[in-house]
C-alpha cells in the first residue's frame, strides 16, 4: 500500500476532509491533495507523529505502511477522534491515576442522577 492510499484510508475511515486532516498536521489542502495523487511519496516523521496524535494511526505505519495501522486496539475507526485522544491517553496513565479517573466518572454519574439525566 502506497502512502497515497493509507492516506485515503485514513480520510475514509475517520470521516474526515482534505482540509480537516491538512489543518490537524498544521500543512496546506493542496499538500494532502499532492499526497493523495501520489505526487509525495513520503511523509516525515513529524507529520507522521501529527496523524498519530490526532487520529490514531501508528507513525510508522503511516510513514512505510508496515506494522500496525492503529497505535493501539482502542484506536478503532467507529470511535471519534476526541474519544481515541481520551483513550490513548488513559492507556499511559498509572494505576493511581486510574483511581482518580474513576472517581471523577462516578462523581458524573452523581451530577447526571441529581438533575435527572439518568435514572
């Protein structure tokens, strides 16, 4: 697979605009359009990291087309880039802070209860 084509995955699964992805890795609409009509055939290494903070996608894979598409299994293409963002995120913390995640989730669930969100 080319890096035109892993690009075009990537649009594809996330949903996403030319422009969308051009504005998250801080680079012109008419750079993705060259990447998608093979005109760049390499990306480096700082965009790569870019797309990998930003929607998921494995730097390397995103740069040579080997290994793994996703940074981890969470990184699925039915979650939303904020909820990809949140659980890479959540996999580097340590226990402790685990913990403390938790007992922020279930002080929500207080908050939704007492204004009768949920039941």
């Amino acid at each position: 697979m080319e890096l035109k084509d892993r690009i075009r995955l990537i649009l594809d699964e996330r949903h996403i605009k030319q422009k969308d992805l051009a504005g998250a890795i801080k680079v012109s609409e008419s750079y993705i359009s060259n990447m998608i009509k093979g005109k760049r055939r390499n990306i480096s290494e700082a965009l790569a990291l870019l797309i990998e903070q930003s929607y998921g996608y494995s730097a390397r894979w995103v740069r040579t087309g080997e290994g793994e598409p996703y940074v981890s299994r969470s990184d699925a293409p039915s979650l939303s880039p904020a909820k990809q963002r949140l659980i890479a995120e959540i996999e580097k913390m340590t226990e402790p802070e685990l913990d403390a995640v938790k007992v922020f989730i279930d002080s929500l669930d207080g908050y939704k209860r007492a204004f009768g969100l949920i039941t």
